[in-house]
C-alpha cells in the first residue's frame, strides 16, 4: 500500500475472476501451503499477481513438504534438521501471506522465478 496524503492508499492490483480483493487472495494462497495454492491457480483465471503467489505457494510449500518427510527417515542429522525446517517454514510462510496482503510480488530465489515463467 502507497503512502497518499498521509493516508494509505491501496495499490491497483487488477481485477480477480473470484470477486475476492488480489491481495487478499495473495494471502489466501500461502494459508494451508500448497493446497491453497493449487486451489487458487485453478480458480484464478486472470489475475497475474494471484497466480504468481498460487504457484510459487505450489513449488516452495511443496518442496518442504517433501523433505519433512524425507528428513525423518536421516539419522543423526534429522535431530538438528527438523526443528530448523519448522522454524524456517513458519517463519517463511508468515513473511509471505504478510507480503502478499500487503500486495507485493515478493520473489523468492529461484522459486520465484519459476512461478513468475510457469502462471
């Protein structure tokens, strides 16, 4: 949201085909990891910057998803791993509903990229 007249404006983020505000979408995406994700890509049919956060919510929480499940089955290092992988996790998946409701495209490395070519 832009600062005008020391009021805050909100930026114009496009129209959704779901009636739901884009940036609260965008925020929709990240709230049960992948799953939402999916659920949004397949139900936003416009809006870039929602399928954007859709798919880059598909990859990131995706991957995790997969190796918190593979990390178990390490031994020795999975004591260490895995509350690393949580702490990261919940703290990635804060940072980015709180960036999608602020209606950035905030680009992770490499994932965002991939979302950014694959919406």
């Amino acid at each position: 949201m832009a600062k005008k007249g020391g009021v805050m404006a909100e930026k114009d983020l496009g129209k959704t085909s779901t009636g739901i505000k884009p940036n609260v979408s965008a925020l929709l995406c990240y709230l049960l990891g992948f799953i939402t994700g999916i659920v949004f890509l397949l139900i936003e049919k416009e809006n870039k910057f929602v399928r954007f956060h859709a798919m880059q919510s598909i990859v990131t929480f995706g991957a995790l998803f997969v190796i918190c499940w593979i990390v178990p089955f390490l031994p020795y290092i999975r004591v260490v791993l895995l509350p690393i992988l949580f702490i990261g996790e919940l703290a990635l998946w804060i940072i980015l509903m709180i960036k999608g409701y602020q209606g950035e495209k905030f680009k992770l490395p490499v994932v965002g990229d991939f979302a950014e070519k694959n919406i």
